[in-house]
C-alpha cells in the first residue's frame, strides 16, 4: 500500500517486510550510497534488523531510549557519527524518540550550530541528509510529522525542530515490527495519536487539510483502542495508518492543552511523552470531557491502568508551570490569546494536584 503526503516524498506500508527492503532499501546499498543506521536498542535481536544487519554493510549506532532525548544527546551522537563516516542516508529505526533522533541528525550534520539552536519555528537554513523512517512502535506521528522534539536540560525546555527540513524523505511502515510490543506499551504509545486528532479537531487554529487527516485519524484510533485484539493484522494497520495521518495533521495544525502539559511533566520530571499524555489527561478532563470518557472506556475494555505520579507535584510546581508557560501556540490553540488568565498559578496547580 503506498500513500500520498505533503511532507514525505514516500510511504509504503506492507506486512512483506522483505519484499520492500530488498525493493527500495537496499537498492541504495548496490548503489555505493554510504548509509548509517539509527536503532532503539532494544531492537538489537529483532529479526528484520537482523535481516538488514545480514545484507547491508552500513554503520549501525544502536541507542538507549529511557527517557526523553536531550538536546546534548544528539550533539554527541552526531560527532559519533561524523568521526565514523560522512552519510549520504540516515534510516531510524525505532520510536517516536529514535525516529526523532534520527531526523535530528540528518539536519545537525549540515546546519552547523548545536541542536538547542534550531528548537522552535523555522530556523533551520539546510536541508538535511537523506533520511528514512522505519517504526517500530507508532502513536508519535514522528514518521510524519515536520517535528523532532527535544528537551533541552539547561533551559527546562522540551521543544521540536519544526521546519520543512526535518521531515523524513522515505516511510516504511511494516506491521511486523508492532506484534511483539507488550499491550500496555502498545495501547499508551498508540493513544498519542488519540491525543494529536482530538486536540487539533477541538482547536482555534484550523484548516480543511488538517481537520481532514485528523478526523481520518481519530476514526481509526478509535476502532484500535476499542477492538478487541489490538495485535490483529487488521488492527495494526489501522494503528499505523492512523499515527501517519495524526503526525502529518499536526504538521498543519496545532495540539491543544494536553501536550503542554505533558511537555512540562516530562521536562521536570522525565517521564515518556505517551504515558505522561495519559497521566495529564486525568487532570484535563473538564477540559475534554466526551474524549475522556472514551479513554477511560477504552482503558477498561483493554484491562489497562495507568497509575498516578508518585512524587509530591506541589515540590516542583513552580518549574511546572514555568514550563508549560513556554508553549504559547498550542495553548493560544486551545484556550485563546487570553490563556494566561484562564490558566492562572492557581488553575495550574489544581490540574497538576488531580494527576
């Protein structure tokens, strides 16, 4: 199955894994292309990168995903890279995190400042390496979006590259890499998609395309979260169809007040984007009450808890809201220019207390 996209040149989702990567990927191998791979580590005994490990010579950088990648990280990697061989192709494999980190490198190698440097809108000035994107669990939209999120440690920020440039020139999205996921990992990486769809549709800053993609979106997560075996076929290319759409939406659209919220729990605290999305969610749900709702059905019908944050909120609050300050667009997204006073330090701290 081949899809169309405004942001990545190629996408093909297929469950012949061996057929796509003998048809396009190693096409680039016979060619001489000098090609360096970038694999969540976990994926190290996984038999399609081994089965690329097996007939591609390239450089594989195998990196650990515990928390959330920082600024610092990619820099090094990047040198890492570069004191091994100058690519012409970059493929992630991986990850929202991974994939991130792989488009991140593809445009640090040559657009020469550090990566804190192009955090925000549009400051990149180079296109990056050729790059590729291979998913090994989806619900981020990193395969598609025009994102790669980063947090930046010294200045408590946890904000993405968002330019033209950081986008992915080739998708592969290949079911087979999801059937081993554990189902809690499964669900809470898939509802990132749940998230993205429903907060742009509930949006002030909207446009036909978007809305479009969304709602094609929204529709398939939902049938995943509610099916009754999430590791169905038929399922997980709902669940990859659905995180492609949500990503490449977001690109043209704006989240709402979950995101912010999640970047500042993540920043302070360094919890994974997915699960601080859901632990969030329980103090927004006044805000989004029917998709709540929905969540909550889901989470029951898949048997799945997600837990409460077991450290004392009103330690840190300050920086909490500190950092969700800093995400002005989405919140302007969702709340209006006036955000500032129907998100006073009060309102703040009473959503954070609920989680």
């Amino acid at each position: 199955m081949i899809l169309k996209s405004r942001n990545v040149k190629k996408i093909i989702l297929s469950f012949d894994y061996n057929k796509i990567l003998k048809s396009n990927l190693y096409k680039y191998y016979s060619e001489g292309k000098k090609i360096v791979f970038i694999i969540d580590k976990v994926l190290k005994n996984n038999k399609i990168v081994n089965h690329i490990k097996n007939d591609i010579k390239g450089s594989f950088f195998f990196i650990s995903i515990k928390q959330e990648i920082t600024t610092d990280f990619v820099d090094k990697l990047k040198f890492k890279i570069l004191n091994k061989t100058y690519p012409d192709i970059i493929i992630a494999i991986g990850g929202g995190s991974t994939l991130d980190a792989g488009k991140a490198i593809s445009v640090l190698i040559t657009n020469k400042k550090k990566a804190e440097y192009y955090q925000g809108w549009d400051l990149l000035k180079n296109k990056g390496i050729y790059s590729i994107g291979i998913p090994s669990l989806s619900g981020t939209g990193a395969e598609s979006s025009k994102t790669c999120v980063l947090l930046n440690k010294k200045k408590n920020l946890k904000l993405g590259f968002n330019s033209k440039y950081t986008c992915f020139d080739e998708v592969y999205l290949l079911p087979e890499l999801l059937k081993k996921i554990n189902k809690k990992l499964l669900f809470i990486t898939a509802t990132d998609t749940y998230f993205h769809s429903f907060e742009l549709l509930n949006g002030m800053k909207r446009n036909k395309h978007a809305d479009k993609l969304a709602t094609k979106s929204l529709n398939l997560i939902k049938d995943f979260l509610i099916s009754k075996d999430l590791k169905h076929n038929i399922n997980l290319k709902k669940l990859m169809l659905s995180s492609f759409y949500a990503g490449e939406a977001i690109s043209f659209g704006m989240v709402g007040l979950v995101h912010p919220f999640s970047a500042a729990l993540s920043t302070i605290y360094g919890i994974p984007h997915c699960l601080s999305n859901c632990i969030v969610f329980r103090g927004l749900n006044n805000y989004y009450e029917k998709e709540y709702l929905f969540f909550l059905k889901c989470q029951n019908k898949q048997n799945i808890r997600i837990s409460r944050l077991k450290r004392k909120i009103s330690l840190k609050v300050n920086l909490l809201y500190k950092s969700l300050m800093r995400h002005q667009k989405p919140l302007i997204n969702a709340l209006g220019r006036d955000f500032i006073k129907k998100l006073d330090y009060k309102t703040v701290n009473n959503i954070f207390d609920k989680i």
